[in-house]
C-alpha cells in the first residue's frame, strides 16, 4: 500500500475498528473472542487443576504441550481442507467440537471424576479443534475485508487470540480462589469450566451467521501432492522462509512461558491460583493496547520500524519477568510481554497475508501453524519439565537474552531489513508475489 495525499488526509480520522463494519468479520470476530477468551481461561483453569492435583511442573508442561502439538500434527491437513472446501464451515466444524470437549471436561470435573491423564488427553482433543481454526480463520480473512483494510482485519482478529488473554482469564479469576466453597453444589472451579463451555457456545452461535462461501483451489493432483504444495511454495520463496523462522524463534524463545506460570503464582510471588489469572490478563492488557494501536496504523515504514522494536522488546520482557519476586512488577513485566509479542505477531500475519495467493492461502496457513505451534508447544513442555528442577526464572532470562542477540546480530539480514525499513514492495524480487 502506498502512501498517497488521499490516505495522508484519511490517517487523521483513524478508524480502529474500520473492518468490523463488514458482517462476516464482525461475526467471524466474535466467534474468535468467545473461542480465545474460553481457551486461555482453560489455559489458566486446566494448569491450575494440574499443579493441584500432581503438585508437577513436568505435568502442567505436559498438558499445554498437549494442547499445542496439534498445530504441528493438525493444521497441515485443515490447511488443505481450508482450500477445498467452504472456510466458513470448518470453522463451525472445529467451533462445535470444541463446545462439546468443553462440556464433557466441566462434567467430569464437576463429578470429581478428573485425573491428570484424563486432561492430557482432553487437551490434545481441544488442541486439535483450536488448530483447526486457526488457519480456517487466517485464510477467510482476506476474503471479508478489502484489501486495504486487512492490516487492520488482521490487527483486529489477532486480538481474539492474544487479547483474549485479559478477558478470558478475568472471567474465571474470582471463581479460582474459591476451591473449598460450596456454591449449590458447585465449586469455583467448576463454575469456571463451565464458563469456558459457555464460552464455546457463543463462539459456535456467532459462526453460523457467517455467511462468506470462499474456498482455495486445488489441482487433479493426489491428496499428498495437494498438501505439499503449500510446504513447497514456502520452501521455494526466500521471504516466507526468513519470516517463519524468525516467527518461530520468537514463539519459542518468548512466548514459552504459560506452563510454568503456577510455579511463578506459587513460589515467587505467593498469590496462589489467582495470581496465574492475573499474569495471563496482564499480558492480555498489553495485547489489547498494541492491537488497538496497529489497528490504526497505515504507514508502512512505522509498521517496520515497530516490527524490529516489537522483536527487542519481546526478548528483554521475559528477563524482567525472570529475575521479578514482586507481583506489581511482575504484572508489569508480563503486560510488556503481551505488547511486544502481539505486535510481533501481527504485523508476520500481515506479512503472510499480503503474501499469500489465495488458492493456496490455507495451506500457507498450515504450514505456518505448523512450523510456529509445533516450536512453542516443544519448549512449553521442556520448560514445564526443566522447572522441577531448575528455577523457570534462568531458563526464560536465557531464552530471551537468546533471542535479543538473534534480533541484533541478523538486523541486517536482507529480508528483514526490508521488513525492518518497511519496504514491504522489495519482499517481491525474490519471487513472482508482489506484497502490495
């Protein structure tokens, strides 16, 4: 997109919430709200129950573990799903799922029927739902929007998976404290897993009325030789190579910290299975503030310039966290960790998105899902495993001063500085694709 006197004169009446103007999206975002807000909250809800009854780091580490391989062993094949069939129905598909799964785990928890094996497995299940999704999700929307509102369709949808952090977590914080009382039969736990069901039941709701029929393309080709071609068309373009592992670096490398949060709550800072709500919310507060501010961005040369700060921040946010026994400057470490790492990640959808053809935008999809859940579901278990035996705060310090030196020392690697300088245009010479 290019910097014209009619979009200068437009930048001074910013529209924020410009893409929720369209039906489809606005149905399709409300969707994802519900959907994130119930999957952070069980994020928070299931590592509770977890560390409760295992009194395990390794165990906590290895549901979230759970919960996020699926992108690496799922989002392949939904991507090929996503361009042959409707995008709008998977997602209703995977929505309905998830509502069940949610219903069944409240039920048996509810009966006191739960065991520690019983939530690796309903993880791996939900996982699985929610990395159908995602990709479903990412290719539909540049079919909903025009296309020079999609830096803010993507601004926007990106709140409902990193925002949601805030809001999902806040509805089930009061309830977590309130394990030993008796509410009509109901403890506060269980009224936070069955808020996490009510939640799905929305986000299905919401879905149905989506009403976009868009789909990719696909050759006479084999199944096998369908699905790979999304892998050999990133394999093939520079721009996709270098933006999805720096993306995966950073998933790894700084996003990796949920399964050791009740070991933060409980030993450093003493605030129990409350304090794990309000470090997840203090990240979805800094979501929520970089996703408003990039959903009124235009210019592209800021864009690249917060894209290299967003990178050094989202490295040097989990060192202060690390070395943090206070739970003001704690929540203060985690709301720059939101911040800096959903700006990140927006402005690489963005990247993607602009990238993408759309026959073989769904595959992309995958691929990307692929390569960046499959790294951070990896470090989340090691890191859940390790913190039995070795403080989390040196592990995370270390992961983030990695990733700081790797953002400094390859600044000038030429597809990152064009990104950097925000010539997003010169991403094009490596390949036919032309990014705006």
């Amino acid at each position: 997109m290019k910097n014209t006197p009619e979009n200068s004169k437009k930048s001074s009446d910013i529209d924020f919430f410009a893409s929720l103007k369209y039906p489809d999206f606005l149905n399709m975002w409300l969707a994802s709200l519900f959907a994130g807000s119930s999957y952070w909250a069980l994020i928070v809800v299931r590592g509770w129950v977890v560390y409760q009854l295992s009194d395990s780091n390794m165990l906590v580490g290895l549901v979230t573990f759970a919960a996020m391989i699926p992108r690496v062993l799922v989002t392949p094949f939904v991507g090929y799903l996503a361009d042959k069939f409707q995008r709008r129905k998977i997602l209703q598909i995977m929505f309905f799922v998830n509502f069940v799964h949610n219903l069944g785990l409240s039920i048996l928890y509810f009966l006191d029927f739960i065991l520690p094996w019983h939530l690796v497995v309903l993880a791996f299940i939900q996982g699985s739902a929610r990395a159908a999704q995602m990709p479903s999700g990412q290719s539909l929307v540049p079919n909903i929007v025009p296309r020079e509102k999609l830096l803010n369709a993507v601004a926007l949808n990106m709140s409902t998976v990193h925002a949601t952090r805030l809001l999902g977590p806040l509805a089930v914080a009061p309830f977590l404290s309130i394990f030993n009382t008796d509410n009509g039969g109901l403890t506060g736990t269980d009224i936070a897993f069955f808020i996490c069901t009510g939640f799905y039941a929305l986000s299905f709701f919401f879905a149905l009325l989506i009403k976009n029929e868009s789909t990719g393309k696909m050759s006479n080709q084999s199944f096998i030789k369908n699905l790979a071609e999304g892998l050999k068309f990133v394999h093939s373009t520079k721009p996709f190579l270098v933006v999805i592992g720096i993306t995966a670096l950073h998933c790894t490398l700084t996003m990796s910290f949920e399964s050791v949060l009740p070991y933060f709550s409980v030993n450093k800072l003493g605030a129990e299975g409350s304090g794990v709500s309000y470090l997840m919310m203090c990240v979805g507060v800094g979501s929520l503030i970089t996703s408003l501010i990039l959903a009124g961005a235009a210019d592209e040369k800021l864009k690249g310039k917060l894209f290299y700060f967003y990178a050094l921040l989202s490295g040097i946010a989990p060192i202060l966290l690390s070395f943090s026994s206070n739970l003001y400057f704690s929540l203060f470490a985690t709301i720059l960790m939101g911040f800096s790492q959903t700006g990140f990640m927006i402005i690489v959808h963005t990247i993607i998105q602009l990238m993408s053809p759309d026959y073989v935008r769904g595959r992309i999809a995958g691929v990307y899902s692929m390569y960046v859940g499959g790294s951070m579901a990896l470090l989340n278990f090691v890191n859940g495993l390790s913190a039995d035996y070795i403080d989390p705060g040196y592990s995370i310090a270390l992961q983030g001063l990695i990733f700081t030196l790797i953002v400094f020392v390859y600044r000038n690697q030429e597809v990152l500085f064009y990104i950097y300088k925000g010539n997003f245009n010169d991403l094009g010479k490596y390949s036919k694709i032309r990014v705006s």
